[in-house]
C-alpha cells in the first residue's frame, strides 16, 4: 500500500528522540497502536497527509492538549510517528518507510481501520 | 500466508465464549498481542500446530497457570484463539481464516516475530 507522500522541506528541526528502524519491536508498535485514538491519529496522517508534518490541531480531536501530547509521545516512543519540534508546536508524521519495511501491511490494516460505532 | 491446518475432529466442545468474526476490532486484537509472551503462544500455535488443539502445557511456558489462564483468556476474548473446554482443559487454536479474512497480514506479522534477546 502507497501512502501519499511530502517532499522533506530543507532546514528542518532534528527528530525528538526515537527508536531506529531495526529497534522497532512488533509488540511495542501494536500496544501504541491498540488504542482508537491513536488509531484515527496514524490513519488520518496516512491516508489525508497534507503536509510534511502535521500539529496536533490539524487533527480536531477535542482532547486536552495534555492527553493528546501524551499519545503522540507514545506513538513517537514505540517508532510509529516521527515527532519534530518547531518553535512550540511539535509536528508528527507516520514512520511509513520504516514500519512497512519491518511490518509489512501492517499501516495498511490501519488505514483501513474504522473508528467503532456510537 | 498459509498455515499449518489440522481437520476439524468430530465430537468437539462447544467453543468458550469469543466475538463473531464480525465483532472483530482491530483495537482489540493488536492489544491482545501486544506482549512478547502472547506473541510467543500465537507464533507457535501457527507454526508448529500439531493437533487441532493445543493444551497451555504444550508451549513449554515457565509461569504459573493462572498468569498463562489470564494470557489465553484475554487472546480469546479479543478473537485471536478460540478456546474449547475437554474435561479439566482447556485447548486452543489461531482463529487464522476469521484473523486473515478481517485483518489480512497480520498473522503473517506474528509469524515472523522474533522474541527479544536476553
């Protein structure tokens, strides 16, 4: 599966801190991942990526901001999303080259993912 | 991918309480395996099936049997293994047909999981 994909602008901020590619553990990447919130955030990235990162108002969840950061941090530690910070907002986007490499189809049952009813 | 099959015997228990294949939330089965010893029983169960059924006895698993009666029991209330009572036992198998028909690949991902070193 191809996601849509953003040229990377020149003079980005480095990565937070993350796990390397061949650090990434499948049960990590499925705990971050067993979760609906997190769910929608990831397939939102894939599948209506806009731009090369995206803040977490981009995604109109209506969450405190603190829940929200600690989602994208979790999401960030188990290597699903890479996390930029730029200024003071921190923009996300999903690992896609990485996690297919190692997961293959993995981000695929999450794009097709539908949130639960009601 | 295509795993070990074992013919359905006759005379079996009625399975334990499970999902339906259409209940199935992606959620909930990434949680259910979202940890290295579940991982391990599902991997083995799909690559080493020897009879339809698998007693927790089988897989060699050093813990004590009401951590490994909590394992089996949170992998089949997510829909991963279906759960038959014999007796005093309880056996299990990989939903794999239900797994690969809602969430294709991702036994595949179990399959090729590797346990963490040390």
């Amino acid at each position: 599966m191809v996601f849509p994909a953003v040229p990377e602008p020149d003079g980005l901020p480095e990565p937070l801190p993350e796990p390397a590619v061949d650090e990434l553990r499948l049960e990590t990447v499925l705990g971050a991942l067993s979760d609906p919130l997190r769910l929608f955030i990831v397939r939102k990235l894939l599948l209506e990526r806009e731009r090369f990162d995206h803040p977490c108002g981009w995604f109109g969840i209506d969450r405190p901001k603190s829940s929200l950061t600690h989602h994208f941090k979790a999401l960030r530690a188990a290597g699903v999303i890479r996390q930029r910070q730029y200024g003071l907002e921190r923009r996300s986007h999903v690992r896609a080259d990485d996690l297919e490499a190692r997961f293959p189809g993995l981000l695929a049952l999450v794009a097709a993912w539908e949130p639960p009813r009601g």
